[in-house]
C-alpha cells in the first residue's frame, strides 16, 4: 500500500497549452496506472495540469516525480520549438 504521496499542480496561462501537455503525458499514466512503485493520476482542471503520485517508498515517489516533469518539460520544450518562428 502506497504511504508516500506527492501532488504536482501546474497552472498555464493557456488552457490549450495545458490541455496538449495533459495529452502528451496522459498515456503515459493510463499505460502505467499501478507499478510495483506505484500509481499516477494525471487530470485537467480547467488550466491547471495535476499529477498525482502515490508510491510504496521515497525512493519510488522520488523516480516517479522525476521521470514526469522530465517527460513533461520535454513535451513543452518540443511544443516551444515547433511554435518558435525558427521552428
């Protein structure tokens, strides 16, 4: 039973950039919805992107933590390049 839990809010300016960075990670969390370090819960809240992590450990809730900003900060740096005039 998980007795770690972190709750990550992100609030955009854009609802559509939220709503595309939710689709970018949101499989992710569906695919992987209960590992043997835990589950993830990904939902939109009007402009805001919440993560749920619940983990067995500190060490699996820090990996997790990890593993979906990274994931995150990739998606919008992609998004950032592709809307950029060099782009």
């Amino acid at each position: 039973m998980p007795s770690h839990t972190a709750v990550i809010r992100i609030a955009f300016q854009d609802r559509k950039l939220a709503s595309t960075l939710y689709k970018a990670i949101a499989p992710d969390a569906e695919e992987r919805e209960v590992t043997p370090k835990g589950t993830v819960h990904v939902s939109l809240a009007e402009d805001t992107l919440v993560i749920l992590i619940k983990a067995k450990d500190l060490a699996g809730l820090r990996a997790m933590i990890n593993s979906y900003l990274r994931n995150l900060m990739a998606a919008k740096k992609s998004l950032d390049s592709l809307l950029s005039p060099q782009g």
